[in-house]
C-alpha cells in the first residue's frame, strides 16, 4: 500500500522498537502534529492490573502545571446561595431540578459535573445518561463539594481526570501540539507522577507496562519508563 504523503514526511522520525526519552519524544510528535487544526497530545499508560478486581482501580484527577489547552465548560448541580457561588466562580451551568431535568431529557453539552452533597439524591437518577460519559460528580474526586469556588476554578483552570479502561489502559491528554516543549514535558512528567502515585497495593509484577505519547493525527512514540 502506498504511503500518504504525511506519512513519508514522518518515515525515519521513529525508530521501531525504540523507547524515547519524554524529550525526545515531544519533539518527534510536535514536529508530526501537521494537521490543519491544534492537535490534543495525549499519554497512554498501559498498566499491570487486573481490572477485574476493586481494589486494583486506577482513577483520580489531578491539575496540569499548564493545563491541556481545552475550554473546560462545567455544570454545577447547586441552589440558594451555593448556586450564586458557583456562577460566581465561573461554572459555565448552574441548578437545580431544571437542570437535571434538562439532562435527563438529553442535554450533555458540558465537559465536567459539580454537586453541592444536599443534592446528589436528585442527581443520582442521572445515573444513565452521566455514569457512561465519565460524567457522574464523585466525592473521590472531589466534584462532590461545598468547596464550589475551589473545584469549579480548578476545572476551568484545567484539571483533568483519569481513569484505567477495562484493559488496563488510560488514555489522558498532557496538552496541545501548539505548546512549548517544556510545557508539554513539564505536564507529561507531573501526570506520570500522579499515574506511578496511584498504584494499587494489591498490584503484583511490573506496574507502568507502557508508555506511549502520541498526538490526534499523529504516530505513537513509545516513551522509555526504566
């Protein structure tokens, strides 16, 4: 099969079989990110659990040093006074039965969730349309609060969640092919950080299996983890 013209352009850039270092590697993917729009650069962690058990999940949150480069629109499930806090710290939704209403109906035009814990009785029955998009505000992760100014300007500020699939793997976005290389290296070492950080107790055997970093259009980059 012939090769694209994109994909000659990117022939010899990478060495198969080779682990990069996390510099080199942001290099290589920034100078293949030659798409017409701000490629998301995203790392993937292949990790040695078994996700068939509880207590071997792999999720959290965590705030890039230089975020990910995306307008992060939150909802705030909040009333009376709560509700004026959160519009205040810049949630892009904000209510109460109109608003889960709305939802239930459809409406998922929104990037995070927050509940106020008085109203998560309410926002359970949203469950369906919520728990499937990663949506579901979780006091784990902080999103269920009455701390909204904290958590509604971490989320616009861009903090991130992540969370291992039923593979093992996660799949988080460390930025924007547009970034500095420092930005990016900087965001991709705190995040494998907090990914080394969260490692079960019960996990036996070789944890960080994998690492590799690749943009939207572009190639994976294997990232060297010893």
């Amino acid at each position: 099969m012939a090769l694209t013209k994109k994909e000659k352009a990117r022939e010899g850039k990478i060495e198969e079989g080779k682990a990069y270092s996390v510099e080199e590697a942001v290099a290589i993917i920034k100078e293949c990110a030659t798409a017409k729009f701000d490629e998301t650069i995203e790392g993937h962690f292949r990790l040695g659990i078994d996700t068939r058990h509880a207590d071997q999940a792999v999720r959290g949150s965590i705030s890039l040093p230089h975020g990910v480069g995306k307008d992060v629109r939150v909802a705030v499930f909040a009333e009376g006074d709560k509700a004026k806090e959160a519009e205040a710290a810049g949630a892009d939704l904000v209510g109460g039965d109109e608003l889960i209403a709305k939802i239930a109906d459809g409406f998922v035009d929104f990037d995070a969730t927050v509940a106020t814990p008085d109203m998560m009785a309410k926002v359970g029955r949203l469950g369906k349309v919520l728990g499937p998009r990663s949506l579901m505000p979780n006091p784990k992760l902080g999103t269920v609060t009455n701390d909204l100014e904290k958590i509604v300007g971490e989320l616009k500020a861009g903090r991130i969640e992540y969370r291992a699939d039923k593979f093992g793997i996660c799949h988080v976005p460390v930025g924007k092919a547009s970034f500095e290389e420092a930005a990016l290296v900087e965001n991709f070492n705190t995040l494998l950080d907090e990914i080394n950080r969260s490692k079960p107790a019960s996990s036996k055997g070789r944890y960080l299996k994998s690492v590799t970093l690749t943009s939207t259009m572009g190639p994976g980059v294997k990232i060297e983890t010893s």
